[in-house]
C-alpha cells in the first residue's frame, strides 16, 4: 500500500514498504500516487513529474514529461495523463496495455491488471491491451464520466449516474445496483464498488475476505 501524508510525504506499507520508504526523501512532496503489484509511480509536486520506482521491467520507458495530473497503475504497467490531455504508458506491455492510440486526447485515463483506458473529451471510452474476458469491450453508445479496471472487467459511470460494468463476470463483480444517483466508482481485482449521492457505499463481487463488507451507517465523498 502507498499514500501520501498531509505534508506530502510518501509512505509505503505492506511486504514491500520496507524497500520503498527509503527511496523518497523526507523533503519529497507528492501529488499523486499509485501502486501496482511490484512497483510504485508518484508524480511530484514542484514539477508533475513522474517517478517510478520497484521491478525494472514495471518502470521502463518511464516518461521525463512534467505536468502530470493523473496516474493509475497495473499489474505491472501504468498510464497516465498530463495536462494537455496527452496519454503516456510505462512498464510491461505483453498484451498492449502500453500501446495508447495516437492522437487521442483524454480528460481521464485507468489500468485493469493488463489492460488501459481514456475517457475522451466527449465521454466515450476507448481500451487497449488484454481484451481476454471482453473488459475492453466498453459500450460505444455511451457518455461516460468515470471509468476503472479490474483484472479482467471494468466499470463505468455514465453522466446520469449509471453504473455499467462489462468483462469477466465470475464473481458477481458485473452484477451492478440498478439505477441512478451514483457519483463515484472504482474496480477491485475481483469487486466492484461505488458510492452514491447520499454517501452511501455498495460494493458487489467477491468477498471471500471481507472486501465488500461495508461499515453499517458509514457515509463517504
């Protein structure tokens, strides 16, 4: 696991936390973090650079491009966006999870395990890499406002506050709540969770360790 304190620091927890605290000075600042299975990408505060550290492999071709303003990681790859819109993927690309399209300018970017997506201007999504389960078949009529990978499936949020899922399914992790009135959502390895407009959370899909046991009476934004 990775965060990032109020005063900016980073800080690492977990098998791998003893390996990664001391790679960042106490004088770090970060804005953005993100994790994959062996390797951790932060984007700095001063410039927006990004900085990747962990498997060799995970990190190369990282970028020397500043102004980041998002980064999402896989299992052993990750994708980001800088201001202008442009896209930019780094580490493994067995399946084309770093092959982003050219010339496609997004508002938002997310990684699966093994696979990537951007949320063009106009809502649409478009997925490159693993397409094994069909979680890169995203509907093509749809407008969009959020989207995330899994492992093998990815969930989406449309404008009116739809949750729509697609890809492997074995789990439950597709079965998503009917309705509207959704403002957030992300994807687990296996689950899937959103938060609705009352703050309420719900969460589908596997649960064999208490990951969609939600906390009775807790609301969150």
């Amino acid at each position: 696991n990775i965060g990032i304190k109020q005063d900016g620091s980073v800080f690492c927890w977990g098998e791998w936390g003893w390996y990664f605290n001391p790679l960042f000075p106490e004088d770090f600042i970060a804005s953005k973090v993100c994790a994959g299975n062996e390797h951790i990408s932060i984007v700095g505060e001063q410039n927006g650079r990004v900085y990747c550290v962990g498997e060799e492999e995970d990190c190369e071709g990282a970028p020397s491009a500043e102004n980041f303003i998002q980064v999402d990681a896989g299992e052993s790859h990750t994708v980001g966006l800088v201001e202008e819109g442009l896209i930019y993927c780094w580490g493994k690309n067995q399946f084309g999870q770093c092959e982003s399209p050219k010339g496609l300018i997004a508002k938002s970017v997310a990684s699966g395990s093994f696979h990537s997506m951007a949320l063009s201007l106009d809502g649409h999504i478009t997925c490159w890499g693993s397409n094994s389960f069909g979680q890169c078949d995203a509907p093509s009529d749809t407008v969009f406002a959020q989207v995330s990978g899994g492992m093998f499936h990815s969930v989406g949020l449309t404008q009116d506050g739809v949750i729509t899922c697609w890809g492997l399914n074995n789990f439950g992790q597709c079965d998503a709540p009917a309705g509207d009135g959704f403002i957030m959502v992300d994807a687990g390895t296996w689950h899937s969770v959103a938060i609705a407009s009352d703050g309420t959370a719900h969460c589908w899909g596997r649960n064999d360790q208490g990951q969609c046991d939600i906390p009775e009476g807790a609301k969150f934004s």
